[in-house]
C-alpha cells in the first residue's frame, strides 16, 4: 500500500509539473540511417566508456525492426528507441534508452497512449539500477509472464559477454585450450569483407539456419532472416567466410561499434555442422578488429545455456554483463 501510494504521488506531480504539452510529437520521428551519429555522439556523452551491446547501432536497428521509431529531445539529450515485440504483437519494445527514470516514464506513458499499446518492455536495464526505476511505475515480470517461454528475458537470459581482444588474439594459457584446439583444425577457409554481390549466397545461410531447404527469399523468411536481413545493407563492418576449395560462401559476421575502443559482435551466422568453420570465422572477425585499435568486444547476451556455454569456454570473457527487462504500463 505504501508503495502504491508513493506511485500515486509521484505520477500526481508529474501531471503538474510536466503535462504531455511538454512533449511535442515532433520529438518523435523514424529511425534513419544518419542515427547512427546520433547514438554514437549521445553514448560519448551520457555513457562514455560503454562496452554495453545496447548501445551499438547494429542493436538498435535489429531491435526496432518492427515499426521502430524515436523519441529525441534536443533540450535535455534525451533519446529513447522504439519499436514493437513483433508484427502481431502491439507492445512496445525499448532496447535503449538515454533519459532520466521520470522524464522515461512520461515519455512512455504519453507514447503508449498515442500508439494506444498495451505496455512496453524495458530491456536491457542492470539489476542495480531497478530502483531508480521501479518508483516511476516499471515493475518487474510476473511469475506467469517473460518475454516468450524459451527465453525469459529474451537476448538477456545468460549475461552479455565482453572479450579482451589483445588476450583473445595471444589465447595464451589453459584458459584458451579449447580455442586452440579448435582452431588447430586448420579449416581451409578464408575471411574477406562483405560486398553486395554476396546477398544472394547470405540469404541461404539465413535461409539453412532457418532449417529452411529451399533457399529462396520467399522461403527463407523465418527468425533468423527476420533478425538479420537489416544488417546486409547498414554501415557495419561485415565479413563473409569462404570455403576454399568449393569458394561457396559458409559463413556471415558483422560488427558494431560503440566508441573508439569497444565494439560488438552483431552477427555470427555459418551453415549448421560447421563448428570449426565458426570459432575460426568468429575469431578472425576478433583479430580483424583488434588490428582496428578496438580493446573489447561485446559478444552480446544469449538465450539459451548452451550457447552461453559455448562462448563463454571458448572466447574467454573478462567481463560478463547481467541485464534484465521491465514492464510498464499506464
């Protein structure tokens, strides 16, 4: 009751103090590609030395996927990213968020009332700042709720993993024996950058990991198609990995940056069966930036055990980064 009270109070003043006038509908607009400069300048000011994957402009844009939208205040800095949970689903989906708690909560409430959404999921949010925000009407999932029933928190159900690039590239040491192992199968294959004459060959891995046997672009339209057909035409770093001997393209990678030293890893697809293929095409694409001058990578969170498993015994993180989501509803 206390707490309820103390919610009753804070959204009474908030009416008074700053009524949706203050909020002008041309704050919000479309995400364009030149928002990248945006998130790039507003991470360098608020969050400087971020190494959170949220804060990579390949996230955001795989993120808000579905009618993605922003809100941007020029007088306080405030960026806030939009989009919904999927085409059949109307909640709204925030992946990132540059705002103070009660500024984000009005924002929220005016934007679910304008879109007439049922609630919007807060993602992304490090389990110490909950209480700035649960004052503000964010509360956590319920039981009986989460965002689907294989994962809970979605890409944040095992924490986001950040690689030492320098210890990565030396993997010196029985830290990084498995690495070792696995690249001392020596597969002949090779890396080079992305072009737009590779789309074609991409979109059957889309299409294969979608366990999809007809590679053609109707066909291939499943979650992994869905998640990453943005990346082959946006301004990231992206990598294609050939088979040397049949010159068949078996692999796509694609980073983000964040800053001038860290950056992320939004992209690690390879036809399935191929393991070696992988960690070798992972960690290429991890030399290729260490020789950028980038310090740190983030390999982003995971959905499922096993994949967490996976890269976390063998790219050996220095950091792992929990996060956790929010709903708020007005």
């Amino acid at each position: 009751m206390e707490n309820a009270a103390k919610l009753k109070n804070i959204q009474n003043e908030e009416k008074k103090t700053c009524p949706q006038s203050q909020h002008p509908t041309s704050y919000v607009s479309k995400i364009i590609s030149t928002d990248e400069k945006l998130l790039r300048k507003t991470v360098l000011h608020i969050r400087p030395r971020s190494i959170n994957y949220e804060d990579s402009w390949g996230y955001i844009i795989q993120s808000t996927r579905y009618h993605g939208f922003k809100w941007y205040d020029p007088h306080t800095d405030s960026l806030i990213f939009f989009g919904r949970k999927s085409d059949t689903d109307s909640t709204l989906v925030i992946p990132s968020f540059f705002a103070e708690p009660k500024y984000l909560a009005q924002v929220i409430n005016h934007v679910q009332n304008t879109k007439k959404a049922p609630q919007t999921i807060l993602k992304n949010i490090n389990p110490q700042k909950l209480t700035n925000l649960i004052p503000y009407g964010f509360r956590k999932y319920k039981k009986n709720e989460g965002w689907c029933k294989e994962a809970r928190f979605d890409d944040q159900t095992y924490p986001q993993l950040v690689i030492d690039l320098e210890k990565v590239t030396k993997k010196r040491g029985q830290a990084y024996k498995k690495l070792r192992t696995a690249l001392n199968k020596k597969p002949n294959i090779t890396i080079r950058k992305y072009n737009k004459f590779d789309k074609k060959a991409v979109l059957k891995i889309f299409a294969l990991k979608d366990e999809n046997s007809k590679n053609n672009l109707k066909k291939s339209k499943g979650a992994y198609y869905a998640s990453h057909i943005m990346y082959l035409t946006s301004n990231l770093d992206k990598f294609v990995i050939i088979d040397n001997e049949t010159k068949n393209i078996v692999g796509f990678t694609a980073t983000s940056d964040i800053s001038s030293v860290n950056t992320t890893l939004v992209a690690s697809l390879f036809k399935p069966g191929l393991k070696a293929v992988s960690v070798w095409g992972i960690y290429q694409t991890l030399i290729i930036k260490y020789n950028q001058g980038f310090l740190k990578i983030n390999l982003g969170g995971c959905e499922t055990i096993g994949s967490y498993n996976f890269m976390r015994r063998t790219f050996q993180p220095v950091k792992k980064i929990k996060k956790t989501h929010l709903v708020y509803k007005s």
